[in-house]
C-alpha cells in the first residue's frame, strides 16, 4: 500500500512539475520520455520492494559496516552489481568522473575513519570518458568540471587504458600517502583495479582486475595478497560479525596483470 500511495504521489508531483515548470513547456515528445523515465525508475523499484522481503534489509536496516571503501566513476556503465552480488550495507561507494580521491576526499575519509573498512579500492574502468577528456584539451568546459579533471594527471594524447592505469595507480599513491598510518598498522589496505567491461587487458569481458596493492604494481605481490586469508578483500561478513577463517577463505574472482 505504501508503494502504491508513493508511486501515485511522485506521479502526480513530476505531471505537476512539468506543467508548471516553464512557460515555454518542452516539446511533446520529450515530456513523453521523461515522464516514462520516471515511471520505469518506479516500476523497476516496485519490482524491487515486491522480490525483497523485511527480512533482506534487516542487517543493515539499524547501521552499516561495510567491508570497503569503494571510489569509482560516475560512469553509467558501471555499478556495483559487478563487483558485489549484495552490496547493500557491503560497500561504501564514493563516485565521482575519473575514480578519484582529492574531489571526494571527506567521503574516502569517512568511510575509511568512522566506518572503518579495512579495504580502500579505487575502480578505474575501460572507455573512461574522464580519461578521455583529463589527456586533451578541456579548456573550453565549465569551471566545474576542469576543477574535477585538473587531479586527474595523465600525458596528453594518452591511450585510454594506459591512462586509466596511470590514474588508479596516482589515486592509489594519493591515498597510501594521506593513510599511511592506518597502512603501517595494518588497518587498511589500498587497491587499484579496472573494470574491464570491453575486455581491453584480455582477461574477460566484465573482469575486475587488480593491478596495484599499496602502491606496488608487481604482479607477485598481488597474488600473494589474493590468496592470503586474512586479506581485507575477504575479511569481512557482511553482517559484520567476525567469521572464522574457513569462512573467510573463498575463492577470489579478481584477476590481476
């Protein structure tokens, strides 16, 4: 019933809106699309609400203690159900264009000092359009946009992925600098990886893959840390009880360079 009473409002809210928005209303056409965004933005949530009961959002109706800070892009083409089956309460996201930690850096910090997750994961991903514009000439976009593309420091005229690594692994330098307390005594663990949904590194199309641990790009390394039990990438139960170690133990989907 409550669902139904919201869909009927929100209906009636944006109708009401797109009459009186504007003097000059938009073409027909295009209220006509919006309107049926909107309206599938609400069904797909009513499919949702109706295929999840009460007992779903229990662990994480009351807090959250998730297992990472995820920092990726605001690209449409990715989310978080490539990386997590069940990411509610499980990842704190922070997004923004290019994956970065200087334009969201209090929430990188939250999620790292008052969540306290002990993994860090900045997600870089093929076709960044970030990356596209952050290694051409920007001169000409809004100041709030050249603000967000000034960190992102990459060669002009760079290949796309080679300037998608170069960004994880500056972001991930970034952050093992400003945490390298938390690092030291072995309370976070920083990672960069792609999300590779053209299969431009080989590995499979829709592969998140790991390519720098604390700022090592070395491919041992990395193995090392994927196959050790305590890893932060497993550590946690997405309950936030502590599991024992043969649960903690499974196998890693991730593959590396």
């Amino acid at each position: 019933m409550k669902t139904k009473s919201l869909i009927v409002v929100l209906a009636a809210t944006f109708s009401w809106s797109l009459a009186g928005a504007s003097s000059t209303p938009a073409v027909g056409s295009e209220n006509e699309q919006l309107k049926t965004i909107v309206q599938n933005l609400l069904k797909d949530n009513d499919e949702f609400v109706k295929s999840h009961d009460p007992e779903y959002f229990k662990p994480f109706a009351d807090g959250q203690k998730p297992r990472a800070t995820v920092v990726t892009c605001s690209d449409s083409r990715v989310h978080t159900h490539a990386l997590d089956k069940a990411p509610d309460g499980d990842l704190f996201m922070v997004r923004n264009i290019g994956n970065q930690l200087r334009t969201g850096e209090g929430s990188v910090e939250y999620g790292v000092h008052h969540l306290h997750t002990p993994l860090l994961i900045f997600v870089g991903h093929s076709a960044c359009g970030a990356i596209k514009a952050a290694s051409s000439d920007y001169r000409r976009e809004s100041p709030s946009i050249k603000r967000e593309l000034v960190n992102i420091r990459i060669p002009k005229g760079v290949e796309n992925m080679a300037g998608v690594k170069l960004n994880v692994n500056n972001q991930v330098a970034t952050a093992v600098k400003k945490f390298s307390h938390e690092i030291h005594s072995q309370k976070l663990t920083v990672v960069g990886a792609i999300y590779d949904f053209r299969n431009d590194l080989g590995q499979g199309q829709g592969r998140l893959v790991i390519t720098n641990i604390n700022g090592s790009n070395d491919s041992d390394k990395i193995k090392t840390f994927l196959s050790m039990s305590d890893a932060p990438l497993v550590s946690a139960a997405r309950t936030g009880s502590s599991a024992p170690p043969a649960e903690r133990m499974r196998p890693h989907p991730y593959a590396y360079p």
